[in-house]
C-alpha cells in the first residue's frame, strides 16, 4: 500500500480538524482580565439596577442604607434632555448572581429617582 494514495484524504482530515477546532473557539473574550469570580453573595452593597420602559437596560449600584442605592447619572436618564424615567419603571435587584437562573435574589421597586 503506498502513502500517496492516501494523501489526499489526510490532508483533508488535517484542514477539516483545523478549521473545527478554531471555528468552536468561543469569540466573546472575558469583560475582565485576570480577575476572580465573585462568590456568591460576597459584595452584599452592590445591587443590580434594571431601568426603561422594558427592564432592558441594565447598569448598577451601591447600597448607601436602608433607603437609598447610588448610580451613575446616566442610569436614570433616557435622553440628552435630562428627562428621567418615572421611579416604576425601574427595578432594583439584590443578590443577583447569575441574571439568567433565579437563585435567591430579591426585587424592589423604587419609589423616589
């Protein structure tokens, strides 16, 4: 039996291998480089804040007391104008872990932006 016959389905596995093993490569790269994976209920002061007409987007907060979670500016705006959305249409959300499992967090609404 000689080689060469063989070769030309060889060098196709050889291409075929390459190009699954590089097209399965995740391609989302860690928003965090190096970092630690936060266990579960470590930073008790940080709460998730879902804002707009749809809970749709997404920023966070500290809690200050039992009253009152700081933000960024920009997290309780929905334009240039500086108009605010109504306090219902916000969610706060505490002991988020993983958004796509429900595993003990806690929602609120607020009441004052």
């Amino acid at each position: 039996m000689r080689l060469e016959k063989y070769s030309p389905f060889f060098a196709f596995f050889v291409v075929f291998y390459y190009a699954t093993t590089i097209y399965a490569q995740p391609k989302i790269s860690p928003r965090v480089s190096h970092g630690e994976r936060a266990k579960q209920l470590q930073w008790p002061s940080q709460v998730l804040i879902l804002t707009g007409t749809n809970i749709g987007r997404v920023c966070g907060g500290s809690v200050l007391n039992s009253e009152w979670v700081l933000t960024a500016g920009h997290c309780v705006r929905t334009n240039e104008d500086g108009v605010q959305h109504e306090p219902l249409k916000y969610k706060l959300v505490f002991g988020e872990y993983n958004r796509f499992l429900e595993d003990g967090e806690v929602y609120r609404n607020i009441v004052k932006v």
